[in-house]
C-alpha cells in the first residue's frame, strides 16, 4: 500500500497544465505503481476521483471510482476508472447544477453547473483508446477531474461562491 500526500489549494502544481503522457510509458513498473497509489490514494481519503496533479504529479492521469463512498453517501456506483491523456470531445448542451468538493480543497463543498452528459476519449492503464459515455454525476466526475489537469478547480467552475458551504455546515443544512 501507498498512500500519497495530497497537494491543496496553492501549491502551484495545483494551477499548472499537466503533460501528456508517453504512450511507451504506461506499461513501465513505476507507472503501473503510480497508478495504484492513485487508487489507493483516492479511497483513503474518500474521494470519488483524482488528478495526478493533486499527488504532485503533473501528468494527464485521473482516477475515478464511487463505491459505498463516505464522502458521497449519495453518489451512483461508478466502477473504477484510469483515464489517461482525456480528452473531452463532445457534451451535451445541458448543464445541470450539483455539489461537490475536492480532496485538495479540504472541507469545502459548492454547487457546479456542468454539462449533463459527454463523450471522453482516453487511454486505459493497459494503454488502450477507449471512449466513454457519460452521464450525470459520471459526467460531472470526469469534469471535474480534467479540470485538474487543465490547472482548473471546481471554484473556478461556480458562477459565484454564494452556495460554498463547510462540509459540517453541509451535513447539517444540505445533505
Ligand atoms: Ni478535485
């Protein structure tokens, strides 16, 4: 087991553009162990997804997963994720509000609008294309999380910060 220490808010690995990543690359041992730790790291701590940025990684690497989660006790099951060099190719003109935090933004939480639903193209950690639909808090995640490698944070994505809420004030008000 690994679990990584989390970059916050101000770090400047937080704010930069990560690299993309070297097709040759991905099937190395120390990649593959990356990858893990990622894992690993994301569900000590509870999140539903994770940049690499955020584990002081500036590469186009994100995790996701929601499995029983504490963090989300509402979230939809979302079976583990590796995307790698995402992109975002289509998305729905929709745009529907929702929650959410970040493990960089500790104790946060803030309403988002986001595009109901995309079309994401990645690598998977074999190295392979693959093209994913999503939908709802899917989507939402996988916004969220190529934000990150943008140097974006979901404050960024609120049209103010008047919904910005503590998590125990969350719990109490808005859960
Ligand atoms: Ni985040």
């Amino acid at each position: 087991m690994s679990i990584l220490k989390v970059a916050r808010l101000g770090h400047p690995i937080i704010r930069k553009t990560a690299s993309p990543v070297a097709s040759e690359e991905i099937q190395s041992y120390e990649f593959q162990k990356l990858i893990d730790a990622m894992v690993e790291t994301m569900k000590e701590y509870d999140g539903v997804g994770l940049a690499a940025p955020q584990i002081y990684v500036s590469k186009q690497i994100a995790v996701i997963e929601v499995n029983k989660n504490a963090r989300y006790p509402n979230a939809p099951h979302i079976p583990l994720t590796v995307l790698i060099n995402p992109r975002i190719v289509s998305r729905a003109s929709r745009s529907e509000d929702g929650w959410e935090g970040c493990l960089s933004i500790p104790d946060l939480r803030g309403i988002v609008p986001r595009c109901q639903s995309l079309l994401c193209e990645a690598l998977d950690r074999s190295g392979n294309s693959v093209r994913i639909e999503a939908k709802d808090f899917f989507a939402r995640v996988i916004q969220h999380e190529c934000d990150h490698l943008e140097g974006k944070v979901y404050l960024d994505r609120m049209p103010n910060l008047l919904s910005l809420t503590h998590l125990a004030e969350f719990a109490k008000y808005w859960e």
